[in-house]
C-alpha cells in the first residue's frame, strides 16, 4: 500500500501552493509533450531514468501509466493516470484555501519568534 504524506519547509522565497511529488512531474510533463524522451529532456533527466520512474510507479501502483509498445508514436496517459492527474488538480484546488491560511498563521509564528 501506498501512503500519502505531507510536509513543509521553510524557505526566504515564496513557494507554490501545491502537493509536489516526481510522478506528477513526470506524468504531467509526458501529457504536455506527448513523448516521455520530451519530458525527459524537459525535465533535465534521461530518458532511462524517467522511463525507469514510470516502470517503478506502475510496478507500485498496479496500474498502467503509459500506452507502452507503439514505438514512435509518442506516450499517451492512460485513462488511470488521466484520472489521477485530474485528481491531484482538484486537490490543489480544494486545498489552496487551507495551505494560505496555514501557511500565513506559520509566518505570522516565526515573525513572532523572530522579534523574541
């Protein structure tokens, strides 16, 4: 079984609002391109590393990600990994609100720790 878990980090820049993980990445950067070699150069990996994430995710997972064995004609997401995008999308949007409001309350505690 796969769990979820979430954290923060403290940072003298803003940061983005949203649940980050190297699959989305992945699988978000194959949707964009249409081809895992794009996304790979995309995202300044190999192709054998991305391709390796893939195979080790869909290993984990027990579900295909990819439409695999149609040699040059690109990558195509899987209604499983189209649905799981759609997914984490409205989680950022459900959770925006929530991660704002926390994030201001931690600002507004270290401003305070600061000033000690």
């Amino acid at each position: 079984m796969v769990h979820l878990s979430i954290a923060y980090k403290f940072s003298d820049q803003p940061t983005r609002n949203r649940l980050e993980h190297p699959l989305v990445d992945v699988l978000e950067s194959v949707l964009a391109t249409g081809s895992i070699a794009q996304a790979a150069k995309d995202m300044h990996r190999s192709f054998r590393s991305v391709w390796g994430e893939l195979k080790h995710w869909e290993t984990e997972l027990n579900t295909h990600l990819i439409v695999w064995g149609r040699t040059g004609k690109g990558a195509e997401l899987t209604p499983q990994a189209l649905a799981f995008l759609r997914a984490v999308s409205e989680t950022h949007i459900d959770l925006e609100r929530q991660i704002e409001q926390i994030k201001t309350r931690l600002e507004n505690c270290i401003a305070t720790l600061k000033n000690t």
